[in-house]
C-alpha cells in the first residue's frame, strides 16, 4: 500500500513496479518463515544466539537473492543482461543488505533482551531475598 501511494500519489518512480514485485511476497515470507522456524525450536542464549545468526544470514540471502534475482529476470528493464553481468552488479549490494538485516535483528534482540531483565526484576521482590 505505502509503494502504491507513493507511486499514485506522490509522483513517485515506479521503476520497480513490475511483473517481478509478486516475488517481494515469497521474500519477506521467507524472512517471516525463517523466524518463526527458528523460535519454535531455539532460545536466545548462547548458541541459540550463533544459531540465529546464522538463520538470519541464510533467509536473507535467499531473499534477496529471490528480489533480486526475480527482478532482473522479469522487470523488462536488463533483458540483454548476462549471468556474469548481473552477478557483478548484485554483488556489491549482497553484503550491505544482509548486514542491515542482521543489525534489525541484533537490535530486536537487544530490546527483548531488555524487556526480559526488567520483567526479571520486577518480579525479584525483597522477600526472596530472606
């Protein structure tokens, strides 16, 4: 909704709006799938926190490798593009969108590891301490 309000009515480019764009849905659902894959089976302790790591990393190159892929096959705009061409242009965006994917993540993890020592804490009354 916000990129068709932004195209429609703010004037807006929309480059991006292509055959391609269904495949933006098959990759954030990848993301979602991922997490939801992962906190059914880990917690977020020690190699719980390496494993989601690593989750995080292998679902977001498979989303981006899915956006990407999917909108220089099908957006009608690099159709003379080779394998080699478009593996050099996607390179140098590979590692910056994963690497803000992981900071998203580290700083939810930062916040829910927040919210679960004060929710310690609150229920630390001095009685227990006797």
């Amino acid at each position: 909704m916000v990129d068709y309000y932004a195209t429609s009515v703010l004037g807006v480019s929309d480059f991006c709006i292509t055959p391609a764009y269904g495949f933006l849905f098959a990759a954030y659902g990848g993301l979602w799938f991922a997490g939801r894959w992962f906190a059914l089976r880990h917690n977020m302790e020690g190699k719980g926190l390496i494993g989601l790591a690593l989750t995080t990393g292998i679902a977001a190159s498979f989303a981006f490798l899915l956006s990407s892929g999917s909108f220089y096959l099908l957006s009608g705009h690099f159709n003379d593009m080779t394998a080699a061409e478009y593996a050099s242009r996607v390179v140098q965006y590979f590692s910056g969108y994963v690497s803000v994917t992981l900071l998203y993540v580290a700083c939810a993890v930062a916040v829910q590891m927040a919210f679960n020592i004060i929710r310690n804490k609150s229920a630390y009354s001095p009685s227990d301490a006797a």
